[in-house]
C-alpha cells in the first residue's frame, strides 16, 4: 500500500460567505508500514488533512489515492480520535468487534482477533469492562485496538493522547511504538507535542502557516525498536531542535500574514 496525497488544498466557507483557506497544496506519500506524524501550531490544518485522508471530508483540490493495496478486502483507514473514542454501551470486547461484525466476519473470527488485539494493547481482564469502567489510558488502548481491529490499509490518529496526564502519555507512547513494531501497520499521526512524533515516528512532517502547507519533512533516524532512553540521547535532542526552530520559524510568519 501506498498512500498518495496529491496536491491537496481545502477552503471552507465562513459564515459571512467569504472563504477561508484551510490547505494549500499539500503533497505527501506514506509507504507501506510507515510511521508519519504530523506537527504544527493550532489551526494549520492538521485535522482537516486527516479527515481528508479519512474519507470525512472532501479536498477543494487535489485528491487521496491509494496504490499498490494488498488486498480489496481491508478498509483503506480507521481512525482513532482524541475523545471520540468508544461506545458507552458496548464492552471493550464489544467495542474492538464492532467492525468485524459490520463486516459479517463469522463470531468465531471476530473473538479470536479480539483476543489477540487484547493481549496486544494489554487489557487482558476487562474485556468484560464497559468503558466508563476504564481509566482514560485504557480507554485508547481499547480505541486502538478497535482501530486495529479491522486491518486498515492506514491508521489515522488525531491526537490520541492528548487528553492524558504527562506519565499515562509517556507509557501510551511506549506501547504504541512496540504495536508499530509489532504490526508493521501504516501509521498517519497527529499530535501537538513534537517529543511525541520524534519518539514515535520514521518522519516528520511539520506543517505550518496560513493556508497550511507543508513547511519540511524531518526523517527520524533512531534505532528501533524505540525504547525510552532514546529521549535522553544527542540525535534526539537534535531532532526536537530542528523541528521546534522550523515550527517557530513559520509561527513568525503567522504574525506577519493577515
Ligand atoms: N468546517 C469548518 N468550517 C470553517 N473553517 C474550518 C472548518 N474546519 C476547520 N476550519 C478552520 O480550518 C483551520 C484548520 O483547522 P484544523 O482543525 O484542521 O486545525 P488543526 O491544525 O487540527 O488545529 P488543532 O491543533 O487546534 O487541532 C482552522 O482555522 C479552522 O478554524
Ligand atoms: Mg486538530
């Protein structure tokens, strides 16, 4: 699989009938089985691009193509989102097989794929657990493990850890890592928090500016699998520098353009 997105740009109209431009131009290939995050300020597109992505939102130009799939049968995304994570009435087994069942998968399929998501995302013993039942670490790892669970050809998150405390984030960003690494699954991830994407990601797209448009791409050369001291290391200090500068550089130019 091959993700192609090919000189996309959005507008919107406001309410007042003018019209905001929300991308412009935005081209950018994800590889089978790679990790792309994508940082930039608040408001330079990076929700918009993904639900571009995701089929949730059509591009004003430009379009999405997927190449080389695999096979017809897999969902081209599945997306995990930052709140908008789980059914309140269904257990996390029932949450993770929902899309199976969507797709008349037989019931003896969809709970040996919801075991083995289980003991991959490490819910082992709440598969019975209704999610307000689950702390909000728990929560994500059911919402990815549902994200995953139907093979996607590319998982999209937005910003799935953001609403969790510093240390939860810190060992969610741990975990799915060892998942990246375990699956081979293509990633598109958004986040704020440049740490994060350098931790997680092969590269970096840092977006920016008004209309959003993508300002570098930063490929992460960090040995994996990732483990936690690779925070502490030069490369790594190195590669929070240059994004940061890079992100800093058009949030100047933000001051700048009216
Ligand atoms: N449906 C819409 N109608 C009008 N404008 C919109 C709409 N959706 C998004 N926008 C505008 O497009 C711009 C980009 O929004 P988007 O949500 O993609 O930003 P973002 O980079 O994800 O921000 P954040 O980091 O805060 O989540 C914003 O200025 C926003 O106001
Ligand atoms: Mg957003």
């Amino acid at each position: 699989m091959k993700a192609v997105i090919n000189n996309i740009s959005k507008s919107f109209e406001n309410p007042d009938g003018t019209i905001f431009n929300a991308l412009r131009s935005i081209s950018l290939t994800i590889s089978e089985g790679e990790f792309v995050a994508v940082v930039g300020r608040s408001g330079c597109g990076k929700s918009t691009l993904l639900n571009i992505v995701a089929g949730l939102l059509s591009a004003t130009h430009g379009e999405v193509v997927f190449e080389d799939l695999a096979s017809d049968d897999r969902p081209l995304t599945s997306v995990v989102f930052q709140d908008l994570a789980l059914f309140p009435w269904r257990t996390v087994n029932k949450n993770i097989t929902y899309g199976l069942e969507e797709q008349k998968v037989s019931s003896g399929k969809q709970d040996q794929r919801a075991e083995e998501l289980i003991q991959l995302v490490g819910l082992e013993g709440f598969e019975a657990h209704y999610p307000h039942q689950l702390s909000g670490g728990m929560k994500q790892r059911a919402a990815i493990a549902r994200a995953l669970a139907v093979n996607p050809e590319l998982l999209l998150m937005d910003e799935p850890f953001s609403a969790l405390d510093a240390q939860i984030r810190m060992d969610m960003q741990i975990e799915l890592s060892r998942i990246y690494e375990t699956t081979g699954q293509s990633f598109l991830y958004i986040t704020h928090y440049i740490p994060e994407a350098v931790f997680l990601a092969d590269r970096v797209v840092v977006m920016g500016g008004r209309p959003g448009t993508i300002q570098s791409i930063v490929s992460i050369d960090l040995p994996r699998p990732r483990e936690e001291k690779v925070k502490v290391s030069p490369e790594f200090v190195e590669y929070l520098d240059r994004i940061w500068s890079e992100v800093r550089g058009k949030s100047q130019e933000f001051g700048a353009d009216p």
